[in-house]
C-alpha cells in the first residue's frame, strides 16, 4: 500500500500540468480528441508546488509545525531580496503571504477561505500518515489552518486525504467516498470542539460532508452530470447562493474531483483527462483527481513530461518510507530554474 501512495505526489504534479493550460476555460469534451496531452510548455502551478512544500516539511519535522510550515510557504513568495517563484496564485493564498509579509503573526495569518487550496496540496498528509484515520484527519487540519480559517476548506483537506489512503487501499468508489465524507465529519466536529475560535462563523459547519455523502449516489455518472449535480448541491452553502460543480469553492470542485475519482474503472489518465474536459478550476480537481487515480492504479510514469519528476520521486520516497532528504532541496531554487 505505501508504494501505491509513493505514486500519489507525482499523480498530483501530472494532474496539475495537465491541467494548467487550461485553467479558467470552459468545458470542452472533445478538449483532447487527438490525445491526452499538455499544451506545449506547461508547468505545474502553486497546487504542486505547495504540496512540495508540505512535503519537505514534513520530511524535516516529521509533523506538521504550523509557525514553521507558516514560515516556509513565505520561502517561494516575492520578497525584497528576491521574485517570488510561486505561479497561479489564488487571491486567498496570495493574501495570506501579504499578511505574513506585512509582519502577522503566522498564528493569525490564516484568511476565512472555503477554497479548495489547502486540499489541492494535502497528498503528502496521506502518505505520511496512511494508518491511523485519526492522526490523517489531525494532521490534514493542522496544515490547513495555517492558511484557512474556514471549515469547508479545511475538512476538504482531511476528505481529501482519506480518499488518497482509501485510493491506494483499493477499495471501491462508494467506501472511498464513504471514507472521505467520514475524514470530512470528523473535522467537522474537531473544527467545532476545539478551533470555533479560530474559524469563520456562519451555517456551513458540515457543508463538506454532507456534499460528500451527497455525491454517493452520483458514483459510475458521466462527469458532467457528476459537476451538475455537485454543483447544485454545493450552492446553498455557498456565500453567493450559486456554484458550479467546477469552482473553486470546496465543497463544489473538491467533491467533483473526488466522485470522478473514485471510480475503479477510470485510469489515472481518464481521471484527469475528464476533469480537464469539465473546464472551471481544472487544475486543481485533475491534481486531486490525479493523485488519488494515481495512488489506486500504481501509476509512477506518465505519459507527459512533469518538470522535477526525481525530486518529486525522491521526496515522495522520502515521506512514505518515514525518512528525512539529504541534502534537503533548495525548493525556490528548483522552482526558478523553471521560469
């Protein structure tokens, strides 16, 4: 099972360039009749990114530090001394680095954001802490609350992390949403119990959940009567009062990408490819959908070129196997050298 979630991380970077290209367009179907393929050039964006993040820390710390986790997310943003290296920035993201920038706390310095941006970069949770659902769940909100003050982004993380560990354990696609739901309720209840202080106020508490165990009955449904559906579900805990099955918002995209997922029969490519073809925020639901088709399937090659694949081997090497890296990469290096 961990050599399956050693593939999670790279499934999350081949899901990411794939879509990146694409981000922000709408849905097209026939998006690759010609073949799966990137459009020329493309790189991962901030989602890879700061699971790579996430990922080095964890291989120092051997948990989730969140003052340094904080701290290290800063390392790649813009700065006096140096350009900032992060690409495709949501503005919830970019304004949690200004906060920190302009001297917060990093304690304080989380933004009241439902997105899907701290369960975009959660893999990396999974495959340190596959074997105790509690500590997964634990750990996927301790490094969501460094930038999310909300509950629907952070109980998306933990979702999402249990259904990586479920896609790597192979089980079928109703108990892999059935687990992600779970991992999304206990949040729910710890967020409540324990953080309340911390967290948006609000009528919302277990939109994520109950989007998920929604999302059972659309299991083995073409995607996009999957992200209609989603989406109309999504849209009464959404602040706007509308979404669509693509947005950004996470119980909206998250669930979409998890439910398309889910399905034992669809390959990593497919996965990807489908959640591509679905248009919104494509590169985030087809890093999600990548990494955990990824996990399931044992896919360590694809068939389209993800720039840094050996690091991102190594250092998923590193994390399933409980190890640290030496040396430990430079990653505002790693990621200047591509710009």
């Amino acid at each position: 099972m961990r050599d399956r979630l050693r593939c999670a991380l790279i499934g999350l970077a081949a899901g990411d360039v794939l879509g990146s290209g694409y981000e922000g367009a709408g849905p097209d179907p026939h998006r690759f009749a010609d073949g799966v393929a990137p459009r020329s050039g493309s790189l991962y964006t901030d989602d890879t990114q700061q699971a790579l993040v996430l990922a080095a820390h964890l291989t120092r710390h051997g948990t989730v530090d969140p003052h340094e986790l904080a701290l290290d997310f800063l390392e790649l943003a813009d700065s006096d001394e140096r350009p900032g290296v992060y690409r495709g920035t949501g503005s919830g993201f970019r304004s949690f680095l200004d906060h920190l920038q302009e001297g917060a706390n990093p304690a304080e310095a989380a933004q009241p954001s439902a997105g899907n941006g701290a369960a975009m970069r959660v893999a990396p949770i999974a495959m340190r802490f596959p074997d105790n659902p509690t500590q997964l769940v634990s750990h996927a909100m301790a490094a969501s609350l460094v930038t999310h003050a909300d509950p629907r982004g952070v109980a998306a993380a933990a979702a999402t992390a249990a259904a990586i560990v479920a896609g790597a354990r192979q089980v079928t696609a109703r108990e892999l949403v059935h687990r992600a739901a779970e991992a999304a309720e206990d949040a729910e209840h710890e967020l409540f119990s324990d953080h309340i202080g911390r967290v948006a106020p609000g009528d919302a508490w277990h939109a994520m959940s109950q989007a998920l165990r929604s999302a059972e009955v659309l299991l083995g449904e073409d995607p996009v009567d999957i992200a209609t559906a989603v989406g109309r579900h999504a849209a009464a805990t959404s602040a706007s009062g509308s979404a669509s099955g693509t947005d950004p918002y996470a119980p909206a995209s998250v669930v979409t990408a998890i439910t398309v997922a889910a399905d034992p029969d669809r390959s990593p490519i497919d996965v990807a490819a489908s959640l591509v073809c679905l248009g919104g925020d494509v590169d985030t639901m087809a890093a999600i959908g990548g990494a955990i088709a990824g996990a399931r399937w044992h896919m360590h090659t694809w068939p389209w070129d993800i720039p840094n694949s050996d690091l991102i081997a190594r250092i998923a090497g590193a994390l399933v196997s409980g190890s640290s890296l030496d040396p430990a990469p430079d990653l505002y290096a790693v990621e200047a050298s591509l710009d």
